[in-house]
C-alpha cells in the first residue's frame, strides 16, 4: 500500500503505489526521478524535492530493497545512479547487501560493494550480519566473497550469541561450515547466549550429516554438556523426537545413560516432550526408567496415550 503522505498522482491505484508498480512491472523509469520540472502535488513540491525525499518515503522497505531480493541487476544500477541510498535500513535493521546476502547473488554483492564499499558493516536490530544470514541460508559463493572482501570478525555473535558456524552447522551446510573454518578460524565449541555448542543445535535441527562431521571430522565430545542444566546432544534429541538423530549420537558413542544437572535422563525427555518412538529407541537399547533429583520417573511426565502405552508395556502399571 502507498505509505502515509505519498501524492496522489504518484499512485497507480489499487493502493500500490508508484515504486511498487513499477517494480513488480519491471519499469525502471517508473521509479526514477523525471527530468521535467513543476510542482508534483498541491504543497509545490518539484522533482528535485522527490528525488530528495525518494528514500525518505520508502525508508523501512526501499524500492532499492524490493529490487535486490531479485536478481536484476539493471534495476538495481539504474536506482543507485539515480540516487537510492544502499545503506538504508527496514524496519528490521537491513540494509541492501544484508538483503543480497540472504538471496546470495554475487553480481549484486560485487556491485554494492563497488558502489558503496561500507555496506557490509552493517547489523540488523538483532545484531546478525550479513555473514550470518548467508551462512544461514546455505549461499556458499555469497559467503566465500564475504570472507575475501569483507571484514567480518570471526565468530561474530548476535543477541543469542548465535555465530555463523552455528548458523550453518544447525542448517544442515557442511560446505559453509568447513569454509569458516577453513578462511575464517571458526571456534566449533563456542558456546551461544545459554551455553549450547554447535552439536547441541544440530540435535535440536536433526542435522545428522553436520553431527556426524563435527563429531567424526572435528573431533567435537559427543557427550559434551550444554547450558546450565547440563544437557547433552542426546537430550536435545529426545526432547525434540528426531529418532534418526537419537541413532545417529549413539553410533558416535554418545552415553545413552547420561544424566543432566537435574539427574534426567534422554528418556525423561523424550517422555516429557511426549514422543514415543523416541521413547521406544531408547528403551531398546537398553535404557532404563529412574528417578531424577526430585523422585520422579520418566514414566510420571508421559501424558500422550502412545507414551504411556508403551511405557506401561516395558514397565507395567505407570506409577
């Protein structure tokens, strides 16, 4: 929708207004400042007055913006040349090469790099960069230009303590994760903002290919602790049902009898988060219901039918 004080005469109808149109048209001369002068609405104001204000209108969603979440790069030089700001931030703190980096076009990253060389120090309200975005989303060639021509400092943490290791290992992307190690002195231990590891997020994600290289490549302890209540990868696992994740960790020597801080077991959390199959590989393979540091079995937090089913069937009656 047109914002808030655009002319009338700027607007297309339907409530689209001007930039938009022409955007989701693919007129570049729609979006540029016109060369004729005179007044543009009934406040006078001219065309040098709309290319001023071009990037005020459109300050938390640019056409600049819209236009880099496409590959098109003529569009994006004929808004820059006609005087689109590149550092200009939505509401959420990006700016047009965080936007690029997610959609990881090189030429478009080339390009704002060219014409505005400051635009990769940026940071969105959450503290993520683009290097975390792009990790994040598995753009391999974006993230290798990052790390030649930016100045990224390594393991840079966002207000989770997130780093852009974590972001790649907890999406499944190997090939980036290796590369931050590789160019980038990635730590594949640092902990986030509550003390959870790399594996720890890959458990939560059920990202086994990534497990299976920190593990197995890196030489990560697979029965590491994370977080306060001292949890293991096998913890994370249960509690979120992944039953391949939970077989992965115990083909890689996790201890299947590991306690948290609270004396739980995997199976206390499998139970509480009420998945069965989670609760039955467990059970099968030689884990045994106790009690925790309170007195409660894994068996009194069950309150699915299929978890209690199985449960009374391993254990009898529930307690």
């Amino acid at each position: 929708p047109c914002l808030p004080g655009t002319p009338r005469n700027l607007c297309k109808g339907h409530g689209i207004c001007w930039c938009t149109h022409a955007r989701r048209s693919g007129f570049v001369y729609g979006l540029l400042p016109t060369t004729t002068a005179g007044p543009l609405d009934d406040k006078g104001r001219t065309d040098q007055d709309r290319k001023h204000c071009f990037n005020h209108l459109f300050s938390f969603r640019t056409p600049l913006m819209m236009a880099c979440t496409r590959q098109n790069l003529e569009v994006i030089k004929e808004l820059v040349e006609h005087g689109a700001n590149p550092l200009l931030k939505n509401k959420d703190g990006w700016n047009c090469f965080h936007i690029a980096s997610r959609e990881g076009h090189l030429q478009v990253l080339q390009y704002l790099l060219a014409v505005s060389p400051s635009s990769w120090d940026t940071e969105s309200t959450i503290r993520r960069t683009p290097l975390h975005t792009a990790a994040m989303h598995g753009c391999f060639d974006a993230v290798e230009l990052l790390l030649e021509r930016c100045h990224y400092k390594p393991d840079s943490r966002d207000n989770c303590g997130v780093t852009p290791f974590m972001d790649a290992i907890q999406n499944g992307h190997v090939n980036i994760a290796r590369l931050l190690l590789e160019k980038h002195q990635a730590c594949p231990t640092a902990v986030d903002a509550l003390g959870a590891q790399p594996l720890h997020r890959a458990a939560v994600t059920a990202q086994d290919g990534a497990i299976q290289f920190l593990v197995s490549e890196l030489g990560v302890d697979v029965n590491g602790r994370a977080t306060a209540l001292q949890l293991t990868a096998l913890h994370y696992a249960a509690k979120e049902g992944h039953t391949c994740t939970i077989q992965t960790l115990l083909s890689l020597g996790a201890n299947i009898h590991a306690k948290d801080g609270k004396c739980r077991s995997a199976l206390h959390a499998a139970c509480a988060g009420q998945h069965a199959a989670a609760a039955q590989i467990l059970l099968s393979t030689g884990l045994q219901d106790s009690e925790d540091s309170t007195g409660t079995l894994a068996q009194q937090l069950a309150s699915s039918p299929a978890v209690k089913k199985l449960l009374f069937e391993v254990h009898g009656a529930m307690a």
